[in-house]
C-alpha cells in the first residue's frame, strides 16, 4: 500500500465518521437508522500502523567510525554476530506477533557499544531502539553465549608443538627459555554486591573489586582466565584457588613453565624473581623474566582500552560481573586473533617496559611478596625443585647474556 493510498483511506474513513455522527445528532434518526450506522463503524476496516523492518547499522557507519564505535573491525564483529546467530541462545521463534524479534546483530552490536563505553543502558537501548529490559535480555544471551565458547577461545596449546611454538616466541622477546606462558592480575572495580560482604572486597586502594587473573601468549592472547575471588584475597591465593593450579605438571611438561612476578609462589612450573639478591646473575635473571611479563601486562591494558565498563562495573550480582568479564576476554581474544587493533592500542603495543615498575600494573594490585603459606610436602619439593630449575636457567642466561 503507497502512502497515498493510506492517506485516501484516513480522510475516507474520517468522512464516514463525521457522517455518522451528524446522522446520531440528528432528530430524525430512528433505531433502524441507528443499526444502520453501528453496522457500517463495525465493518471499517481500521489500519494500525505497522512496524517499519528495522534497517542494517553495520552498513550505515563509515569503517573507522564502526571501529570507534564498536570498538572492532566490521569483519570481526561479522563473525561474531553470525556464530551468534547460529548459537542455541539466539532465540528462534518468530511467531509471536507484535513486534518483529531483535535481529542478532541488533543483540551483538547493543552488547559491544554497552561494553565499549562508559554509557548507561538507558542510552544504549534508546539508541537500538529497545527497551531497557529487552536490552537486559538481550545483553544476557550474548554474555551467555561468549562464555559458551570460552572454552575454545581461551586456551592452552593442545599439543606440544604449539606449545614449543610459544616458548620459542618468548625466547625471541627476552631470551628465557622454556616459558609456556606468563600470569597477572588485575582489579575490576565493581559495585558492592548484593548479599555479600562488602569490606571482603575492598583492595588495599579502599576500592571495591574483584580480582582477574590472566595467563597470556607472546603475543597476549589469553591462554587462561580465572575472576571472581574479592580483591582482599592475595593473589597467590588466587593463583591456588583457580583450576590452572592444579593442572600444571600436566600443562607443564618438557621443562616447560609459567613465569609471574614476586606475588607467586615459586615451583618447578612456575617461576618468579629472585628476591634480596643484587649479584650481577640474579639481576640478569630478573631483567629476562621482567621482559617477559610485558604481554600480560599490556593484555590487561588492551582489554580495559577496549572495553571501558571494565573501569567500573555497576552489576549487582558478582555472577553477572564475572561472565561479562569473562566476554571481554573473549572478545580480546577473537579480535588478537583477526589482528584487529584500534589506534589507541598502537601505543600499548609500542609502549616501552620499565624495567623498575616489578609491580602490578597501572598500580592496580597490591606489591607484597608471595603470601606466606604451610607448604605440603609435595608444595615444599616442588618449589626446592623451582629453585633449582631457577638457578639453572639463571646461569644459562648469564653464559648467553650476562657476559660482556
């Protein structure tokens, strides 16, 4: 129907209804009159404006300004949206009338301009023109779906060659072998949770958070992530309260290991600086493992560059905030692996290391030392063999290095 039909029909209709109504007004009308009139206002047919089919906003942005926007590449954000479609949590069913449903790039691109920018939902479900509650749900299933496939995002290597393809790419960076990947933390600043003890999740900046910890590549995709411990918890106990902790003889093997700063634990899989020795061997020692955290290190400022909720997240349910978490990191990962960077992740990237900054990064995380914990047995042979391992590593270094 053109809009000149429409508006023939309107001013027809309307003609019809000042006719009845001067008809009802009128002395002489009677009740067959009256019928008469009742019969032909029930059979005008009357048009309901119908819902204009929602237009494509992926092809209505320039390129750089999707990117700024969304805070990815349209090839990569294609992707996505049509593995989410195709995904059990896109819903299926249409035939509920009313409403036409939300198209899955209206729910993928609603959730990457939420996650994007520090702007309220009321903002984001005006601009996609939905409701609050709507964008709510539709946050839900993307968040839910991106946690879905996690597990095949965010991973280690599933065989040894990949593995030996990493610990080759850290020995180009610094020179310290035999490193399957390097560990941190950092703090995501949330609201108080609902039904939980608040004071538990204050760090020692007086802010309330939450604690991610993140084992990266050479190239700072995320091999692992683990979030949710309240960020009073020492990071090493969150080191022994995620599920990597225990599978490390089995990740590690072929004198492989992870390497993290003074906070963890020293073992045969995991090795740190040493601590209160200033010999020349000890110092080149640290220098190497020092430049080999700096991918985590910029992993962790690449992901909150991207997303910038994760500067404060306002979710009221501690659940809620660590599977939107757990998204970013994924989303980090899909677009680490399509290579797409913005232009502010240039400077991350190119960023010099200071060598003295031994801490957590952007001052995020508290700088003791490893907790203090009774050792098992098994925990006690371990780190003697980490010791071990260290000193080895640390004279094979100096023989290749140190020397001038």
């Amino acid at each position: 129907m053109t809009e000149t039909d429409t508006k023939s029909d309107t001013d027809d209709r309307k003609r019809k209804l000042a006719l009845a109504l001067a008809i009802l007004e009128s002395s002489e009308s009677n009740d067959s009159t009256d019928d008469e009139i009742l019969q032909m206002l029930i059979k005008e047919r009357v048009l309901r404006p119908k819902h204009k089919k929602r237009q494509s906003l992926m092809e209505s942005y320039a390129e750089e300004d999707f990117r700024r926007e969304f805070r990815m590449k349209r090839e990569t954000c294609s992707k996505i949206i049509n593995d989410f479609e195709k995904s059990p949590f896109y819903p299926k069913n249409d035939s509920h009338g009313g409403t036409p449903k939300s198209s899955a790039e209206n729910h993928v691109l609603s959730f990457l301009k939420f996650a994007g920018s520090k702007t309220c939902i009321s903002e984001v479900a005006s601009q996609f023109c939905i409701g609050e509650s709507t964008f709510h749900r539709q946050c839900g299933r993307v968040m839910h779906h991106l946690n879905d496939i996690a597990p095949s995002i965010i991973r280690f290597p599933k065989d040894n060659e990949e593995k030996k393809a990493i610990a080759h790419h850290f020995e180009q960076i610094s020179g310290f072998p035999g490193v399957l990947g390097c560990i941190g933390s950092t703090y995501i600043p949330i609201r108080a949770p609902a039904n939980k003890n608040k004071s538990s999740y204050v760090n020692h900046q007086q802010q309330i958070s939450i604690t991610l910890q993140g084992i990266c590549d050479a190239n700072g995709v995320f091999l692992d992530v683990f979030t949710g411990p309240p960020s009073k918890i020492h990071d090493a106990r969150v080191y022994k309260l995620s599920f990597v902790y225990q599978r490390l003889p089995e990740l590690c093997s072929d004198d492989l290991h992870l390497i993290g700063d003074e906070t963890y634990p020293l073992s045969d899989h995991m090795l740190v600086p040493y601590m209160g020795q200033n010999d020349q061997t000890s110092i080149n020692y640290n220098s190497a493992l020092q430049l080999s955290l700096q991918p985590v290190e910029k992993s962790f400022r690449l992901l909150k560059q991207r997303f910038k909720q994760l500067s404060r997240l306002d979710f009221h349910q501690v659940d809620t905030t660590t599977k939107f978490t757990i998204a970013c990191c994924v989303l980090h990962n899909l677009c680490i692996l399509d290579n797409d960077f913005l232009l502010e992740d240039v400077d991350v990237q190119t960023c010099q290391y200071d060598g003295n900054a031994t801490n957590h990064f952007f001052d995020n995380l508290c700088f003791e030392a490893s907790e203090p914990f009774e050792l098992t047995s098994e925990e006690l042979q371990s780190k003697q063999m980490g010791e071990i391992k260290r000193d080895r590593i640390s004279a094979e270094l100096w023989v290749k290095y140190g020397k001038s």
